[in-house]
C-alpha cells in the first residue's frame, strides 16, 4: 500500500503540488496502479536482459561541426513567455528576504 | 468535397486532368470539416489560410501526373509540430505554442505536395484511449455521435472516418493510431518502430514511440508510407534501410501467406461480437490461400502492466522539459523560481498526464528503480522474444485490434485501469518494435466498427499492405458510411 506521504515525495520530485483532497485521490488511483504493477513480480526473469531500445544501433555519432540551418535565435525566442535583450528571462531562485531558505 | 466516395488514384486523376483544381479540392475540404465540427470536434486548429495559399502556388505550377499525393489536404494529429500553425499536444500548458520549424514527416510530406487543412484531436500529450483527456473537447465517434472515437488519434481517426480529408496522421506509443482505427472502421498502420522519423513528434515514450498513416482504403496509406519513411539524421534511431514503394504489395495474392493466431487474443476480455467479426475475417483470409496456426503469445497478459511502467517512466522524463521557461504556458504570480516550475506544471498538465508522470517518477525513483522499471524491462525482453519467435516462421500475426468497440462518452473516465486495458492487444507490438496495422473487419449488430490486426516482421510493412489490401478487396467495408447517428451530442 503506497502512502499519501510517499506520493506527496513522488509529486516533489516531479514538481507537481496537489491540495490534500487531490493527493488523496491520486493515492488511491496510483496505489490501484501500483497493485496492477504486482503481477510483474509472478515472471521469472533471472538472467533476462532488460530491453530499454529497439534501435539495432549502440551509438550514433555526427562530426562535432556547428549545425547552421536551425532555427534562428530570434525564432527560437518566439515562445519564450518572458524575454529581454534576446535572452530567456526567469524569476529569481531565491524569494526577497528569505535569503537563508 | 467528401472524401466518402472517392480515393488517391481517382483525386489525383481529376487533379491532373483539370477537372479539379487544389483550390477547390481545400475550399471543398474546409467546407465538409466546417459542416461535421459541431458534432466531431475532431479538430483543434485549422489552418485555411495557409492551406489555401499552398494550393494556390501547386494550381500555378501544375499538378504533376506522376505525383499522387501533390495537391492532396492532409490533417496532422496535434502532436506533430508544423511550422506557424500553433501546435498544443491537446495540453493547455501548450495551447500557445507556435512551433518554429516542421517535423520531418510534415516536411517530407509537404515537399511531395500535400497541403495540411489542420491538426486534429487527442489524448493530452498522446495518453488515452478514449481523446476524452483533451484539454479542449472530446472527439465524438462519426458513427455513434454518443461514443468515443478511440484514441489517442481520435481526432484523425474520426475525421478520416468522416470523410473530412482522405489521410490523417498519427501517432503510436501503444496502440493510439490501431485502437482509434478500429473504433472508427478504418485502415491504420504503425510502422516498425525505425522506419518514420520522430524528429517534430512531441515525445511520450521514446523507446515505443512512432508516427504512422490513416485512411479509409488501404491503398491510399501506402505511397504516403512510402514518402514518410527513411533515415533522418536529427532522429538517430530511425533506420538506414532501404525504403520499398509500398504500393507494389498492393493486391497481391495472400496464396501460401503462413498467419498465427494467438489464443491469447481471443481471451477473457475479448468482446464476443469482436471475436466472431475477426474470426470470420481469418476463415477468409484462409479461403484465399493464407495458412493459419493457432499459437501461444504466453507473456501477452503483462504487457499492459511492463507498459505503464516503462511508457510512464519515458514519459515522466520527456515531459520534464514543460517547465514555463521557453515555451508554452507560464503560471502567473509566481514567486521563485521552483515556483515557476511546480505551478506551471501543475496548472498546466491534466489528470491523466499528471497520473502518469506520477507513475513513471516513482516507477524511476531510488529504492523502486529494480522492482518496477528494471523489473518491466526484462519483462518487455520476454514480450519481444515471443513475438520474435512466432515471426520467425510466420509472416503475419492476426487477432482482434481492440477488445471491444466504441464505448460510451463519460463511460470510463473515472476508471484508469478499465482505460489501460483497452489497449492490451495493441501494446505488444510497440514494445517488440514491429509494424502492425488495424484493417477494417465489418461491423456488430449495432453497426459499431471491429477492427483485425495484423502484425508482420520488423521493416515489412509490405506483408501487411498485401494481406490488408487482399482482405480489403474481399470484403469493400469501405462502402458502408457512417451515420453520424445520436445528433445533438
């Protein structure tokens, strides 16, 4: 059974934040999920390699020369929500006067 | 124009001949989406103005007699990006997104002369089996207005069964371009995974993911494959092999073609008005000549489990990249920067998206990494090596695509694992990587579509188009138009 404190860690570290009556539903529903989950462990898989990519390729690699048909930097900012001086702006990492949070 | 009574050859045909113009051909097209909107939603954007000017310049050139698809109105799942025609994933935390470059399938495609009337609805972000977690409207199902089209290509689905335009794309990570073929009562393939570039498709699951074609009539899917397909050097997974004209295997014989069946397929589970549908469909591949076994696909009952895991896992990585900093929604009134992150997401994904992030993140997280993602890892080595092993000695697999037909609007969107389910047949052959389609089988007593799934080989693709055309021929299910029966919806 997966507990509502295991989910509100999981939601950290997605960065997602539900209010108490979500992370209860989303318990109930994950922990159903996770029980569907237990029939994995019924397969004998010793000695199995796991299958992560179908790709009959182990690397892939290209010259390291710069690519120059992209995009431009002024079309690549066409999405950006908040830019200045043709630059990405975000919002500070620290909240004023909680400096030592 | 309705794209009901006609196909490429004949388009094309009228096109070359002047007896039609691509002007009129998307004039005509807008008008017939315009008409079915209101009771469809199949749409999310689209794009007249671009679509008109394109075929103004191809009217200007002239249409080329050797090309098929030049002058042709096509619509893209919204998945797909394309190029100054807003692109949403049906996710409010894109729903401002106006992408700055084509996907490789739009470019190709474009280059050979089709013209893109609009992108189409579906599951946010590509996850459901219903497009009823959309963020902007669910699709309705053209031939019960009540029950969903399937998904996660509804939209493309439902707007090809409709007659809105002769080809849509979609896209498949566990069955979203077979199980919407199937409740919509047409051919849909997902092609190996390699054969199609991803570069411009929003990621899901990367290891599952693949684009693929929808129409109504099997030979019309094959030159759009067929212009779809090869390397790309900004997808590194897409394969280096050569890529067949598809539209040689068309009508070719099925004499001596070796088919497994797996009883796996026709299990608890298995609606009995599909079974009995596909069933018939396999007696007359048999009466053509195709040789069939009934054979065991033992690991079949874990591949939805080894899916949600692993697919959610990709998932929980690929959509860290929605984080409101460079494209997209950004919360509003935010006070740091974490901040900016945790409440873009969390405003701007829905339920089921926010679900399977859930999932995947703690699927990947420290202390559970061996139980659950390792642990469905070896599964999906035991699901491919079945499929493998069958393919080594067959040419096609065939069963039902889904286990039932359209349900309900509303019916199951309180119910995840009632969802997941949906795609239990159709999920086994994105975690082996081989190309599979849904070929329309007739229909049930309530006129719902059924679907038969074929499966092949990796990279033969070509045994379906022949198998598919055969049974095609056969049976002309193509002739039945839906009813759009259950107005007002």
């Amino acid at each position: 059974m997966i507990s509502k404190d295991q989910v509100a860690h999981v939601a950290e570290l997605a960065r997602l934040s539900f209010t108490d009556a979500e992370l209860a539903h989303f318990t109930t529903q994950l922990d159903q999920i996770i029980v569907m989950e237990h029939a994995l462990a019924e397969v004998p898989t010793d000695g199995v390699a796991p299958t992560t990519q179908l790709t009959d390729t182990e690397n892939v690699f290209r010259d390291d020369v710069p690519v120059t048909d992209g995009p431009s930097r002024d079309e690549l900012l066409q999405n950006v929500p908040e830019s200045k001086d043709g630059l990405i702006k975000v919002p500070s990492i620290i909240d004023k006067g909680e400096a030592d949070a | 124009m309705n794209y009901l009574e006609t196909d490429l050859h004949s388009l094309h045909q009228q096109l070359v001949n002047h007896e039609l113009t691509a002007v009129d051909l998307v004039k005509s097209t807008m008008a017939t989406i315009d008409e079915h909107e209101s009771q469809l939603n199949a749409f999310i954007t689209t794009n007249q103005k671009k679509a008109l000017a394109a075929a103004e310049k191809l009217d200007a050139e002239g249409i080329p007699a050797d090309n098929l698809l030049a002058g042709i109105p096509v619509a893209y799942k919204d998945n797909i990006v394309t190029k100054g025609v807003r692109t949403t994933a049906a996710s409010h935390i894109l729903d401002n997104f106006n992408p700055v470059y084509d996907a490789t399938i739009v470019e190709k495609l474009e280059a050979a002369g089709t013209i893109n009337v609009g992108k189409t609805n579906m599951d946010e972000f590509a996850m459901g089996s219903s497009t009823e977690s959309s963020y902007f409207k669910p699709t309705h199902n053209p031939w019960d207005l009540s029950r969903v089209p399937g998904g996660s290509s509804g939209g493309s689905a439902a707007a090809v069964a409709a007659g809105d335009v002769l080809a849509a794309f979609g896209s498949d990570t566990g069955g979203s371009i077979r199980q919407p073929s199937a409740y919509n009562g047409i051919f849909g393939l997902k092609p190996t995974y390699g054969r199609v570039s991803r570069w411009g498709l929003i990621a899901f699951g990367s290891s599952f993911d693949q684009l693929g074609v929808m129409t109504r009539r099997v030979k019309d899917a094959a030159p759009f494959l067929t212009v779809m397909s090869g390397h790309d050097g900004k997808d590194s997974t897409s394969s280096q092999r050569p890529v067949p004209d598809f539209s040689q295997f068309i009508g070719q014989d099925i004499k001596g073609l070796k088919i497994a069946v797996p009883d796996e397929f026709f299990g608890q589970g298995i609606a009995d008005d599909v079974k009995a549908q596909v069933e018939k469909g396999i007696k007359q591949l048999v009466e053509q000549g195709a040789i069939v076994d009934h054979v065991q696909l033992p690991h079949t009952k874990y591949a939805v489990p080894a899916y949600y895991v692993l697919a959610s896992s990709e998932a929980s990585s690929n959509l860290q990249r929605f984080d409101g900093i460079r494209y997209g929604f950004r919360a509003e009134d935010v006070k740091n920067l974490t901040d900016v992150y945790v409440r873009t997401r969390s405003e701007g994904f829905g339920p089921e998206v926010k679900r399977r992030i859930m999932l995947g993140t703690f699927a990947l997280s420290s202390g559970y990494y061996d139980a659950y993602f390792n642990k469905a890892a070896k599964v999906r080595t035991l699901i491919k090596q079945d499929f493998e092993e069958i393919l080594k000695t067959h040419d096609l697999i065939v069963g039902p695509t889904a286990p039932d037909t359209p349900f309900l609007i509303g019916a199951n969107v309180a119910d995840p694992i009632t969802l997941y389910m949906k795609d239990i047949l159709t999920i086994s052959a994105n975690m082996a990587g081989v190309p599979a389609a849904s070929v329309p089988a007739g229909f049930n007593a309530a006129g719902l579509p059924v679907g038969m799934q074929m499966i092949a080989k990796r990279f033969d693709e070509g045994t379906i188009f022949r198998a598919a055309s055969a049974f095609e021929e056969m049976n002309q299910y193509y002739l039945e138009k839906p009813s759009f029966k259950g107005g007002n919806a």
